[in-house]
C-alpha cells in the first residue's frame, strides 16, 4: 500500500491526455510534489506542479532527470508514442521506433529511479499499458505494450523484495488527442486517473480502467477466435 498524500510523484508525460488528468488527480489527493514532463517543459500548464524536461529514449535525458527529483517514492511511466507501424509495410526504423518509446524508454526510466525511490525508503512504480497489450491489433504498438507488460510483470518479481509495489493500467480508448479521431465510447482521463491512483494506493497488480479492457482480459483465457472474428471457421 503505498499513500499519496504528502508523497513525491514523477510523472512521464504530464503535459497532456492521461499524464496531465495524473497530474490533477495526484494534487487533489494531496501529493507533497509531483514532477511532470514533457520534451518541452514549457507545455506544463499545472500552476503547482515541476516541469521537467524529458525525452525517455535518451539515457542522459532520464539520468539528469532523476538527479532533479532525487526525493521521488512514486514513478508513473506514462509517456508513450503511437506510430501506427505495421509489421510488413512499414519502414523497420518505425516499428523500432515504438519499441524505443514503449518499451526501452519506460525501462530505462524505471532503472534510473528504483535507487531513488530505495534510498527514499521504498513507493510504488504505475506502467501505463493498453487493452492492445493483450489485442494485436495494433501493429508493432500493440506488440511493443505486450512487450511493456511482460516487463511489468518482471519487475514486480524483482521488486517486490527492494520495497516497491508495480501496478500495470489497462485502457482502450481515452477521450485525449490521441484518440481524437476515433469514432468510439472513450474513457474520461481524469476518471482512468482515479482509478489508476487508486490502485497505486491499494497495491493492486493491475487495474482494467474500463469495459473493454476487462472483456479482453477474460477472453485471453479463451480461444483465439474469440478475440479475432476473423479467424472463426
């Protein structure tokens, strides 16, 4: 269980969608300080919050960010990139691309701060996944979530014994610019926030923020072609 009043926050990708609703729920819950980044500081709009420049595929980019918030207990991993690359058509510089901020970026945003969140005597670590981390929808960015997943559940393991608690989100469509063209029932971020604090707050390993995310999550236990129509005979 991890409190987050009074607590120091590090929000990746705070600027906008979902980091920015973190953000606003983190301070209504009474957080001490919370870090929020963005490649341009500047689009930090939150009057109390600290913006910090960061871009989380550059190594020293996360190093000199971890050494500006050396008082953080809780990480979010938020900030991600949707290219919209396929696996057969698009460049391979594409795909690795969203590797690179999907999966490397949050890793080495993570293995720069579990020694602080340590020394500061342990807190809680919140990867922001996707409903297309179990839905191969996506291209290359469903299989870089899947990948981000796996590396959820690895650090849990890890981690658990250093004093620090990993919950994965699970979302599909979110009312924010990324999915500004999407015809579809979208979560509110500022609701996906709460829920995912919530679960930082009680420990949880996973939260499924909505409808969608749930039913897929069962169907994994399924066959195949209960999630993909198109493979039914």
């Amino acid at each position: 269980m991890t409190a987050l009043k009074g607590a120091h926050v590090f929000v990746t990708g705070g600027s906008r969608g979902i980091g920015k609703a973190l953000v606003e729920e983190l301070y209504a819950r009474g957080a001490g300080k919370v870090y929020a980044t963005a490649r341009d500081p500047r689009s930090v709009t939150h009057p109390d919050a600290v913006p910090v420049a960061l871009e989380v595929t550059d190594p020293a980019s996360v190093a000199a960010a971890a050494a500006q918030a050396e008082d953080v207990t809780v990480l979010i991993n938020n900030a991600g990139a949707s290219v919209g690359a396929s696996f057969l058509g698009s460049p391979i510089d594409d795909i690795r691309r969203e590797f690179e901020a999907n999966f490397y970026g949050p890793l080495l945003v993570a293995r720069s701060f579990v020694p602080v969140i340590e020394r500061n005597g342990g807190g809680h670590i919140l990867n922001v996944h996707s409903v297309l981390s179990w839905l191969a929808l996506g291209g290359s960015y469903s299989a870089s979530k899947a990948a981000l997943w796996s590396q959820t559940n690895s650090l849990r393991l890890e981690l658990e014994p250093r004093g620090i608690g990993v919950t994965g989100l699970h979302v599909g469509y979110v009312d924010t610019d990324l999915a500004a063209d999407v015809d579809a029932p979208k979560a509110a971020p500022r609701a996906v926030a709460a829920l995912a604090l919530d679960g930082v707050e009680t420990g949880a390993y996973e939260v499924l923020a909505d409808d969608i995310s749930r039913q897929v999550k069962a169907g994994l236990a399924g066959d195949l072609a209960g999630l993909y129509p198109q493979l039914a005979k």
